[in-house]
C-alpha cells in the first residue's frame, strides 16, 4: 500500500530484507498492490480530506486512518485490495483530535488504538469497538513537549514516541505509558515518524531536520544511519515484507 502525492518518496534498501516506505505528512488518496502485481487506487469520501496517519488491524480488514479537517480517526472495515468499491468511507472511532500533524499506532492484542497530539502535548489511547466516539485515556503528558512519532509493540509490551521539541528525543514506554526509557538523544533534529521491525527488534525512523532514515535496538543500542539525501525530508515511514 501506497499513498498519492507528488511529493512522495520511495525507498528500497538493498542491504535489509524489508523495504521501507515514505509519504508526505498528508495525502488524499491511496493506493494497494494485489497479489497480481495489479495497482487500484482508493478516494476518500470527503474530497478535502487531510490524511497524515494511517494504520491496519489484518485480522479484521480494517483501515482506521486520522484526518485533520475534521479532526477525527476513522475506521474503515472490510477493507481489502479485492473490494469493488473504490471510495473509502469510515466510520467514526474518536472525535476531537488536534487539527495539527499526529500520527496513529494499533494495538492488534487489546484492540486499543493510540495518538500523538502535539497541540495538547500528550498521548492518548481509547478502545476501538467502544461506541462512544469522545472516550479516551491520556497516558503521557509529563515532560512532553511536541509529540509525533508512535508506533506500538504489543507482543513485546512497548509503546514507542519521538517528541519534536525543545530538542528531539525517542523514547519507549510499556503499553499503560510507565517504565519510560529515553533510547535516543543525540544528534536528533525533528523525528516525525517511527516504524518498528518486531522480528530484528528494531526501531526506524524518520528526521525531517536532518534528511535521515535511521535505526537503533529497542535497547537504544546499534544505531545507524541508514539513508541521508540532503533537501529530501521525509515525514512517515512504514516497514513491510517483501517476496524475496
């Protein structure tokens, strides 16, 4: 799965046996790859839709994505690459987000979902098969300035943020947001988007300020720069595998 824009950026290192996927921080449609190498692209409903996070529950086909226009995340169910319908209509899970760039992570096991919000400085998670659309639970505020990347282990048990200001950091916590753990401080600029590789227990990452993709352990160890192209910001990045 892929995502329109004319700005969009797709890299694929040779050296891991993962890609990695970049997009710009908003996007108004998307695109998915059937198993005949057959390309079909999806319309949000709402044509001035602002998509800047989007994440996938497998077992259920379901796409749940945020849009900043109307300041919510929706869920979209039955969502495959061999649906006849072309427009993607969600329903909606949690009302009054931050108009502002945030990103989504899911948690396959409890079936909660989380959010950054930068404009509250926090992060929350709510369940998402509860029918009240203004529930949550804020989990991190303390000594959080702009909060962004998220991404979410949960076989592992950690919950994982990059916070943009006063200087960026990548920190890891347990699922209720306790037991923090700053893996990386130095030499960070603005991280925008984290991705996770549970199999290698690895961290990935994008910085906005510094033109990098990088990686480190979930311990904070072996970090690496994986790719550097100076003018080139990149905002997200996703990990998938491939055939090979």
């Amino acid at each position: 799965m892929h995502f329109n824009s004319a700005n969009s950026c797709k890299i694929d290192l040779k050296q891991l046996d993962r890609k990695l996927l970049t997009y710009p921080d908003d996007v108004d449609s998307l695109v998915t790859k059937g198993d005949e190498a057959k390309y079909k692209e999806y319309s949000f409903s709402k044509p001035s839709t602002s998509v800047v996070s989007m994440t996938v529950d497998i077992r259920n086909q379901s796409l749940y994505y945020l849009d900043v226009d109307t300041r919510t995340i929706y869920r979209n169910e039955n969502f495959s690459v061999t649906m006849e319908k072309s427009e993607v209509t969600g329903e909606r899970i949690q009302v009054g987000v931050s108009r502002a760039l945030c990103r989504i992570a899911f948690d396959w096991i409890s079936h909660n979902i989380y959010w950054t919000d930068r404009y509250h400085n926090w992060i929350a998670v709510r369940p998402v098969f509860s029918n009240d659309t203004l529930m949550y639970k804020v989990i991190l505020q303390d000594q959080i300035v702009v909060p962004i990347g998220l991404a979410v282990d949960p076989v592992s048990g950690y919950l994982f943020w990059s916070d943009t200001m006063p200087s960026g950091r990548i920190e890891r916590s347990n699922l209720l947001g306790e037991d923090r753990t700053v893996l990386i401080s130095d030499s960070v600029g603005f991280p925008t988007a984290i991705a996770i590789d549970r199999v290698e227990r690895r961290i990935y990452w994008t910085d906005f300020t510094r033109f990098t993709i990088e990686r480190v352990s979930y311990d904070g160890q072996n970090r690496k720069v994986l790719h550097r192209k100076n003018g080139q910001p990149f905002a997200d990045i996703f990990i998938y595998k491939t055939g090979n």
